[in-house]
C-alpha cells in the first residue's frame, strides 16, 4: 500500500485477491516460504514511454504509453492495449495483476501482462490513429515477441489498431510472426476471436447458471452496458440463448428497448460508422435515451452482464439491481463492480461471475490464436467456438471445485482466484526465487 499508494485501482484488485486467498496460504505454508505473494503483487518489468506522432493539422502530439510485464510463470506475458484518456500505470497495472489468475483459469500456457496509452482515438482520423499506432510500437517493438510478450487489444484497440500495430512490428523487426492476437482473418488471426469474450460470458453465465440454478438465459429480461466488442456479441450471444437484451450504453448515456435490442442497429452505429448509441432511439421506435451511463442500472432485469469499464456498478447501482429482481451479476469489463457492491451481491445472495473467470474467454482464443499461429494453420468456426465453450464450463468447474476444497462451496469469485492461483503458485515455488 505505501509503494502504490497513488493507484487506487491497483490496490482494489490485490486487496479482492489477497482477501480470497487466506485459506488457500494457510492450507500451503510453502507459498509464505518462497514468497509467493509478495512477488505475486510485484510487476516483474514495468515499461513507460513517450509517444510522439504528428495530427493532420501537421501539430506533434505527445502521448504515454506502458507495458506491465507483470508475470511470466506459465507462459509469456499476454493480456491487451488500452487506449483511452484514463489510462495511467495504476490502471495498466490493476488490469496486468487480474491477467495473472485470468490466464491461468484459461488452463492455458500464458502469463500475464498489459499495456496501453493515455490517447484518445475518439475523433480522430483513420490515418492519426495509424501514426500513432506505428509511433507506439516503435518503442514497444522491443519489448515484446512470440515467446516473450504477446499483446492483443481491449478498449479502443479493435481489429484496425491491431492491423496497424502488426503491420509496424513487421516493418521495423523484418519478422512475420504471431506478435499480437486479434489479428484479421487475413494475416494470421483467428475465426471467433473478435466474438470471444462475449460469447465467452454468456457461456459462463450459462454453466453457472446451469450447475448452480438448475437455470437457464430462456426467457429472462438481461441488462447489458457498453457498446463495444465485448457487449455487443454478449448481446449476440445471450439472444441466441433465448434472454431478451433490454439495454445498450455508452460513456454518454443509455438506451432502454423493452422490446429487446436490435443488434443490427447497434451494429451499424457502432462497427459502421463509430457512432453514439444515441442515434438508436433516433432509429428505432418504441426505444427511449437517457444521459448518463450509469442509469442502465435502474433497468429492471433478471441477469446484468457489465461489459463497459472498471468500477461501473457502485453500491447504489448494486442496491437498486437487487431491488428490481436482478439475481445474477456476471462481468464482462474488467473489475466493474466495486468492492461495496460485491458486498451487496454477496449479503442477497445474487449469483456473481468475477471478471476473470467470466470475461476469460477473449485471452482463451487469443491462446488458440498463438496456437494456430505456431502449427501455420487455422481452425474453423466451429471448432474454435467448441474449444471456448469448454473452456468457459470448464472455469465454472474448476472454480467451484476449489471453492469446495477451501471451505467455500459455491463461492465463483475465491474459486477462481484460489484455482487460478495455485497453479501460478506452484509454477512460481518450482522455478526459485526470481
Ligand atoms: P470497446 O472499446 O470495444 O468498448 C468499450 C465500451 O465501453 C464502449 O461502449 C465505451 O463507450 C464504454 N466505455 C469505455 N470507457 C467507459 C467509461 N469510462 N465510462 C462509461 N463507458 C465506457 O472495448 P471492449 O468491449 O473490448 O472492452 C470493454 C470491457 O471489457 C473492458 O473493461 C475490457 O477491459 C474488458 N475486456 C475486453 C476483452 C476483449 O477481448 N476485448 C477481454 C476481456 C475483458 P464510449 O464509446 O463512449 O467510450
């Protein structure tokens, strides 16, 4: 706490983590030995950089840019790029930490890591945000590699950032190689990624609700925020399973269509033109706007899938989801509930998907990706989509059964830090003191 004080957002996820923990160090007292927690918190390489790159107007403009290398026990840092103006090395690292345990649930050879910048691509040109993408991996060139550290995107950093990033990786290494994941189909990535991490969820959600509810996603009414990759193929996917989707946000404000969501319409906005989910009141009748995100909140549903940013469900939010009848919290952003309204989901008994078991299933297909990207092959649609749906039920099981092991059965959050945990732990105690 006293080293990283100013990084408010780091300390939340160690604090959740360490908390979860207890009776999984107290049934190892090796872990204490080797001290396994005290470097578990310690990024093993943290990189800050300057990033200049010129706008259209021929004014340079100065960004920072990061990469926290955070822990490579089982595999090569993996974990994505962030750009967005909130970005700083708390938030970076407070992402990396949660990359660590994520990885490991995948039951997948990866470390963890993340990067990102404080750039904002909203408003900018195609052709300024590929100068800056090409002035950001000039420097980050040198740090990552196939098996060394593979980054991928997250928020704001879709398939045309990645294509930028590659594209400058191979120039100035002269090397053709899976570097990054989220590539297009065309250059090494991987059919279903791009879907992954919503699909991803509502898996999840699905088998939890499945082993836990003898339940399923038929029939219920779910709320949804954000608009981007991960909410809107959660949509996608939660439809498919016969939820209707009342909700769609954006950092301005909300939209309620208590007919349900026509994805079509987000989709356009959205993947056509980067537009604001405003216009979809505008298109579609019976639909109705409101400013403010974090008013989706107040929507009466059955299931709340997050899928926007950190700390967007606080313990009012929380409160008013209970009341309304909401009765399963699964996360698709990273860590969007705070601590308070954890508390909350825990003392109703609300059914609650931690972040990284339940959004888990974007890093798992950036895996496959690496994987296809080695045997210089690719799988088809299906079979990477079968590969995440086991993986997802197999987070469930795996989290449960550690649960149980440690005294808390039923439990998904302490089961699946103790289950991604532990295999960390063990690799980290066999490989000595680093
Ligand atoms: P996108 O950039 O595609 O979409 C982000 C969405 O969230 C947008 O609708 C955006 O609105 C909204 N949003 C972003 N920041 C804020 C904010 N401060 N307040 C309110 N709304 C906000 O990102 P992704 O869908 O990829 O990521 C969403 C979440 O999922 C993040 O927490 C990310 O870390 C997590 N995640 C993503 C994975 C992936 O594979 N992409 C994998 C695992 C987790 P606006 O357009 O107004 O900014």
């Amino acid at each position: 706490e006293q080293r990283d004080g100013d990084q408010p957002e780091f300390l939340q996820a160690v604090r959740e983590v360490l908390e979860s923990l207890e009776p999984v160090v107290a049934k190892h007292p090796e872990y204490e030995k080797a001290g396994v927690l005290e470097r578990l918190v310690e990024p093993e390489r943290v990189v800050k950089f300057r990033v200049a790159w010129t706008d259209d107007e021929g004014n340079v403009q100065v960004n920072r840019g990061y990469r926290v290398q955070f822990n490579s026990a089982i595999g090569p840092y993996k974990g994505g790029l962030r750009f967005h103006p909130s970005v700083n090395e708390g938030v970076i690292k407070f992402l990396g930490f949660e990359q660590i345990l994520k990885n490991s649930l995948t039951s997948l050879p990866m470390g963890g890591g993340k990067g990102g910048s404080d750039f904002d691509p909203k408003g900018k040109s195609d052709a300024e945000v590929m100068r800056f993408c090409q002035a950001f991996m000039t420097e980050l060139c040198r740090h990552i590699g196939q098996f060394t550290d593979v980054p991928a995107g997250d928020i704001n950093v879709g398939g045309r950032e990645i294509g930028y990033l590659f594209g400058q990786y191979k120039r100035i290494r002269d090397e053709y190689s899976g570097v990054l994941t989220g590539k297009g189909l065309e250059f090494g990535g991987s059919l279903a990624r791009t879907e992954a991490t919503g699909y991803g969820l509502c898996y999840y959600t699905a088998e939890a609700l499945r082993v836990l509810k003898n339940d399923s996603f038929k029939g219920k009414t779910v709320a949804i925020s954000g608009s981007g990759n991960v909410a809107i193929f959660a949509t996608e996917k939660a439809q498919a399973l016969g939820a209707k989707v009342v909700t769609a946000s954006d950092s301005n404000g909300y939209i309620y269509d208590p007919n349900g969501i026509q994805l079509d319409v987000v989709k356009d906005i959205k993947l056509g033109h980067r537009g604001r989910i405003k216009e979809y009141a505008e298109r579609v009748p019976g639909s109705e706007y409101h400013e403010g995100c974090k008013g989706v909140w107040t929507v009466p549903c059955d299931i709340a899938l997050p899928c926007a940013t950190q700390n967007e469900i606080d313990e009012e939010s929380a409160k008013t989801l209970v009341a309304n009848g909401c009765t399963v919290v699964c996360e698709g952003a990273n860590m969007p509930s705070t601590p308070e309204a954890i508390a909350v989901y825990q003392a109703n008994n609300v059914l609650y998907g931690p972040a990284k078991a339940a959004n888990a299933g974007g890093v798992a297909v950036s895996g496959l990706e690496m994987s296809q990207n080695s045997y210089r092959l690719s799988w088809s649609f299906e079979e990477v989509d079968d590969k995440l749906k086991s993986i997802m039920e197999n987070i469930v099981a795996s989290s449960l059964a550690a649960a149980k092991e440690y005294g808390h059965e039923g439990d998904l959050m302490l089961g699946a830090n103790a289950a991604g945990f532990v295999k960390v732990a063990n690799a980290m105690v066999a490989q000595g003191v680093l």
